[in-house]
C-alpha cells in the first residue's frame, strides 16, 4: 500500500516538473521572441549608442558597475545611525559619490545577467535592489552595456507603450555612481534630456541626441 503511495506521489511529482520545465521553456521563448521584435525596431549600432550614452556620465566598460534595481522601489530603504556613520566615513575616504538612474528596462531576461551580493550591503539593502552588472564578475566576460537589453531607454525620455504592454513587467532601473563633483555636469545633462523628451523623441531611431548633448558642451567624462 506504501509503495503504491509513494509511486502515486513520484508520478505526480514528475509530472509537475514536466509542466515547470514547459513553462519556463515556453517563457523563455516567449520572451526570445520579445526581443526580436525590439532588436527589428532599432537601429544595428544599438549597443554603441547604449555605450556612448552611459559614457556621458562617466562609463567605463572595464571598470564601471551598473545597478538594477526594481522600478517603484529605487532607495527605499531606512539607514540607523551605525550605517549613517559608515556612510559618512565612506564618503570622506573616496571622496563621495552620487547614485543616479541613468534609464531602465523592461525586459525580464535582465535578470539572468545580474549578480547577486553574497554579502547584504545595509547601505544596498533596498528590497526592490536585483543585484549589478561589472564586466569583471561576468562568466562571458562582457561589459554592462553588453548585457543591457535592447529595449534599454535613457532616463527621462519616454519609454515606447508598446514596448511596455509587450514585455508586461515591473520595470527596472539601472543606476551608478559618480562622484559629486560630477554633480553640477550631471543636472545639465538631466535638462537636456528633458528637453529632448518634450519633443516626444522616439527611442527606436537614431539616438542623434547624443551629438546634441556634446555640442552643448557636456562632453564625455571618465573618472
């Protein structure tokens, strides 16, 4: 009777790893096709733009770190007074920086690229935090503009609402550090692309901008 039992269980078991491993086939596959679609949208040099973008606020593809994290939960977190004091020496030692979101995504398939922390950072330890992006911890040894989707949008300029019902997530934004005396440079760049977006810019075309940001002077900076 046991052995029935048990062999009763083990098919049912089996049987729902089957319909798991259908699910997460057909998910994959699902989301392959999305990105098709996107990549048949955009222009070929997608990634290079996506490089030269991040490069205005200091980007460096063998040493810059890229965080994702969850659209709705950037920074929501409470430090207690140990980790504002550690936050404060950090800041004396390397000189400060500023956290900024430099666009975001909506492809899940993000997620497959991202590391995870061993270790929780009190000072990362915002729930919706996903994990970061750095060429030197990537198995394939590909830079964060690399792994970055092609659906990738700068901060501020509008994302495509077919884009968005397509892919049907939460959203991510990836974020990074500059150092604050990139700060000043950084609100100008932030204006520009303000302006930009109130001419409804499309994102699939040619990212021309970029030009139109350098010629107003805000050229690209390495740190």
């Amino acid at each position: 009777m046991n052995d029935r039992q048990d062999n009763k269980n083990n098919q049912i078991t089996h049987r729902k790893r089957n319909m798991q491993q259908r699910a997460l086939q057909s998910s994959i596959s699902d989301i392959s096709n999305k990105q098709q679609i996107v990549s048949t949208q955009v222009l070929p040099n997608r990634r290079s733009e996506i490089e030269q973008f991040l490069k205005l606020f200091g980007y460096n593809s063998e040493k810059t770190i890229l965080q994702v994290h969850l659209i709705g939960f950037f920074r929501k977190k409470n430090l207690n007074q140990r980790e504002i004091e550690q936050k404060s020496k950090s800041v004396k030692r390397y000189g400060g920086t500023s956290f900024i979101v430099v666009g975001r995504t909506y492809d899940p398939a993000i997620m497959e690229n991202v590391i995870r922390p061993k270790r929780k950072d009190p000072l990362e330890s915002s729930p919706g935090y996903i994990g970061y992006l750095w060429k030197d911890k990537n198995f394939q040894n590909k830079s964060p503009h690399e792994l970055i989707p092609l659906d990738f949008t700068p901060v501020h300029l509008p994302y495509p609402n077919d884009w968005k019902k397509m892919f049907a997530t939460k959203g991510f934004l990836i974020a990074m550090h500059v150092p604050t005396s990139f700060v000043k440079d950084k609100n100008k760049i932030t204006r520009a692309l303000y302006r930009i977006a109130k001419n409804r810019f499309d994102v699939r075309k040619e990212w021309n901008f970029l030009n139109d940001i350098k010629n107003l002077g805000y050229n690209i900076h390495t740190y």
